[in-house]
C-alpha cells in the first residue's frame, strides 16, 4: 500500500493537547503555544487541552500522564525544555514514557533546521517524538521559529498518518 493510500484511510482530524514547559511564560507571552494552537486548528484539529508547566520532571510527566489516560487524546505536542542548559529536562522526562521512538523525527528536525539558516547548532537541538499506546508525543524547541518549522513541515503532514498508523 502506497503512502497516499495509507493517508486516505487516516482520520480526518487529530485531538491534541499542547504543552508549554516554561518557568516564565503564562498564557500571554505563550507565543509558540498559540502558534501550535493556531496552526492545529487552520488544520481542522481538535485542540482538547492547553497548559503551561514549570521546565521540571514531575509537572511534565503530570501532564503527559494526563494526556495518555485520556482515551480521546490522540497527540501530545510539547514545547520547550529541549536544549542542553541544565533546566532542560523535556527530554529526560518523556523518555521515560515512550513505548516507541520516532527516531526519524528528530533527526530530520535537525536536518530541517541546519538547512534554515540555524547552521552546526541545530545539533543542539534534542527534538524528539515517540508513541505510547495510542498516543504520539512530539516535543520541540521554545522558540516560536522551531514550532513553526516543526508543525509546518514534520508535524502536520503526518499527523493523521501517525494515528491511523497507531490504530492498526
């Protein structure tokens, strides 16, 4: 089966929780947690929950948690917490969590964003995605030109993809 059949048996939309891992954004000065939202619903998703959590193991795990006993939570789509400063912690605390890694998802983020002008230090990216049971987690930079790069070109054309895939 080809790629495009497998995406014409997808469904038609996503129903999604967006992350926001900061110690300093609220909901006004979120500006890649609203680009997410935005972009997810010009795509027709369903946007089911929104939080903003402290760059800290245990309230990112709360809210993946969260997410992961919800039946009607297809996608979890976090922001922030993914460098290499020490306050970085996205990374470690979903990790713990994946089922399966999509590989292929970080490492074309990363090439994606070396060919945008970020250059050599788009190595110091650590955006990654994985699945577990049902539901794909996908975790990417802070900054409002890497969500944009993320959703636009990894992200939302596989979306769907992605769930159909997970309901085999």
């Amino acid at each position: 089966m080809s790629i495009q059949e497998h995406k014409a048996l997808a469904p038609e939309k996503a129903r999604c929780m967006i992350v926001t891992v900061s110690d300093t954004r609220n909901e006004d000065t979120d500006k890649s947690g609203k680009l997410i939202r935005s972009l997810l619903t010009e795509h027709n998703h369903d946007i089911r929950d929104y939080k903003i959590v402290k760059d800290d193991e245990k309230h990112i795990l709360e809210a993946a948690r969260m997410a992961l006993i919800n039946d009607e939570m297809d996608a979890v789509i976090f922001n922030g917490g993914t460098g290499i400063a020490q306050r970085d912690v996205t990374i470690e605390a979903l990790s713990t969590l994946f089922e399966k890694e999509i590989t292929g998802f970080g490492e074309l983020f990363r090439m994606l964003s070396y060919r945008e002008d970020i250059g050599s230090a788009a190595m110091l990216s650590r955006a990654v995605a994985g699945v577990r049971g049902k539901t794909v987690i996908f975790a990417l930079p802070g900054s409002s030109g890497a969500v944009k790069l993320g959703m636009e070109k990894l992200i939302l054309p596989e979306l769907t993809h992605i769930i159909q895939q997970l309901y085999k």
